[in-house]
C-alpha cells in the first residue's frame, strides 16, 4: 500500500509536467482518476489491483490540492516521493476498530484488501460514541509505524462567558511571553548540533546502496526524530497549559510573516527553532475546543515600542538588544516582552 500510493503519486506528477511542458495546458484530478482507471487494466501495470482503489484515489487528491496550495502561493512545487523518506497512505471507508480488553490499550483495525486485521496499541481513549471518518497509516524515517484515526463524535462544544482577553508575544530568548508576566522557553537545542553535524558527515562518507549507509541513515533518522519529539512535546504541554489555566473569552497573537522573517541570515536559525507556526496552530484547536477565540492582530502594529501606561511609541526600542527601557512620558519601566504582551491584549480588546 505505501509503494502504490507512492508510485501513483509519483507518476501522476510526471505525467502533469510531461502534459504541461509538450501540451502547455494544467491536468487535474478528474483527467487522473480516468487515467488510473486505464493504467490498472494494463498488464505492467496489473499489481495496483492489489490496494484499495479509494486508497490510490486519496494519494491523486492529495497531489491535486498540493498542486492548488501552490498556485495559491501557499507551498512550494510537488515535489516526488523517495522509498527512505516518511511514507502514507489513506483509507477513507469500510473501516472497523476492535478493542479487546478491560483496558482498552490494544486492538485491531480492519480495512479493505488487508486479510486480517492490523493489530494495534491505543495511545488515545476514543469517545463512547463516534464514527470513523478516515484512518491514516504512516510510516516514519525510523520505520515506525502509526495510524492517525479521524473520528465524528456528537460532543458538546464549551463556551467561555468570559470577556478577558489574554495576549501572547512570541520571542527568541523566551518562546512564549502572556501578558500576565508569564513565561515559556523551549528546551536547549543547540546541544544537540554537534552530534547532528557528526551524524550528517557520516552518512555523506558512505558509500550509496550499502548496508552501512542504510545504518548511518537509521542513527541520523533517529536523532533528527529525538529533536523532533522534544519540540512538539514542549509544544503541547505548554498550549495546554496556557488554555486551561487562563480563564478567558479570547487569546490574541501577533499575525506574524514568519517567510519573511526567516530572509533575516542572523536569525533565521534561531526563529527556525521556535517553531511559532506550529505553536499557533495547536494553540488554535485547543483553544477552540473550550470555546476560546483565537485572534491574529496586525504585524504592524508597533506592540514592542509602544507604552501599554500611556501610549507612547518609543522609536528607540526597534534595537533588538533593550530588553528593557523606560518611558520618557510617564516614567515606567518596562520589560520589552512583557509589555509586548500586554499591549497585543490592548490592542485585540
């Protein structure tokens, strides 16, 4: 399943460029779908009978809104899928989980083309009621192996009465900043770039195609998937904690160009390991889910330099370096983040 959908999806991106580069006209999911129908009836091409033809059908819709993200400007070029990088493929009906057990850990999941079913741990307790949508499986770099289950279930969304509004500056030397003074640095990485460089020129001196190789990619894999791990670990405990300890009706960011900020060559490196966007994202769904509004204010509005005492825009205060400065209006001293913060609160009430 993971190789026809990958070969599906690489050879349907051929076929657009060919299309484009001989015919100058874009081809779409439509033309795909007839072609496939064709391309298993072919004896070469015989095999592809063998997975679920909703399943091959998914990997030509992905492929189609790749290709809309990127005439929206929204991602880069399709790109081709190699067999050693993360691998997937989507079942999107005709799917039964079965739990065994009092306590609800293990289990099977049976889909379509698959002779038996595929034991599975639990990691998440499901909902009492809920229908299954789609299920996805992956398969990871270090030949892990994961299915991601999309569940519809009758819950009860949670609104906040509250007309609070909490305001989060994002940073480099502290992550997180809230408003109330608060704040939140992700873990160290730079500790681990030493051993990253060591384990990329050791792969770079093996010989392709060798067992050797295979091994130092493993080891690479792995640590690259530690660091990983680390970040999106950090990443949920601290969004949680900020929507379940902040009682409040709304939660503003800065609307960050975050593309733009990366062309800084001083920077980039240390925003690149803040990972804000992601940071946003899940603040975002878990902040929904209790009924609190997510708001992105203007990236231009000048939060670090204005005084959230007295309005005063210090121009000074665009060096990166004041941490810290004191009014010329009305004499208060403020923290360059802190006051960040509580000026984006100010800003979104």
């Amino acid at each position: 399943h993971f190789g026809a959908t990958r070969f599906v999806l690489n050879f349907f991106l051929n076929y657009s460029n060919l299309v484009y580069e001989k015919l100058n006209r874009p081809t779409g999911y439509h033309e795909w779908a007839k072609l496939l129908t064709r391309l298993k009836k072919c004896q070469k091409y015989s095999w592809l009978k063998e997975v679920n033809s909703q399943t091959l059908q998914q990997s030509l819709k992905d492929l189609d809104n790749a290709f809309k993200k990127f005439f929206r400007k929204q991602a880069k070029y399709p790109r081709f899928k190699k067999k050693k990088s993360r691998q997937t493929f989507r079942v999107p009906q005709h799917i039964q989980l079965y739990i065994k057990g009092d306590n609800k850990k293990y289990g099977y999941i049976f889909v379509p083309k698959f002779r038996e079913g595929i034991r599975v741990r639990v990691h998440r307790n499901l909902p009492e009621q809920f229908v299954i949508k789609n299920v996805t499986f992956k398969k990871t770099t270090t030949n892990k192996y994961y299915v991601s289950i999309v569940v519809e279930t009758p819950g009860i969304l949670l609104r906040s009465n509250s007309t609070e509004v909490l305001g989060i500056d994002l940073g480099i030397k502290h992550s997180v900043i809230l408003s109330t003074g608060q704040k939140y640095s992700m873990p160290d990485l730079s500790k681990f770039e030493k051993r990253l460089k060591r384990l990329y020129r050791s792969l770079s001196k093996k010989q392709k195609g060798s067992r050797n190789r295979e091994d130092a990619r493993l080891r690479l894999a792995r640590y690259i998937e530690k660091i990983s791990n680390i970040k999106e670990d950090w990443i949920h405990k601290t969004t949680h904690k900020i929507v379940s300890e902040n009682q409040v009706g709304k939660i503003a960011v800065e609307n960050l160009n975050i593309k733009g900020m990366l062309r800084n060559h001083g920077l980039a490196k240390h925003i690149q390991q803040q990972s804000w966007y992601k940071f946003m994202t899940t603040l975002g769904y878990k902040a929904k889910r209790l009924g609190i509004e997510l708001v992105k204010i203007d990236r231009f509005f000048a939060s670090s330099q204005t005084c959230s005492i007295c309005g005063y825009k210090n121009e000074e205060v665009k060096k990166l370096r004041i941490r810290k400065w004191t009014c010329p209006n009305c004499g208060t001293v403020h923290d360059r983040d802190i006051n960040a913060a509580v000026n984006i609160a100010q800003y979104a009430q």
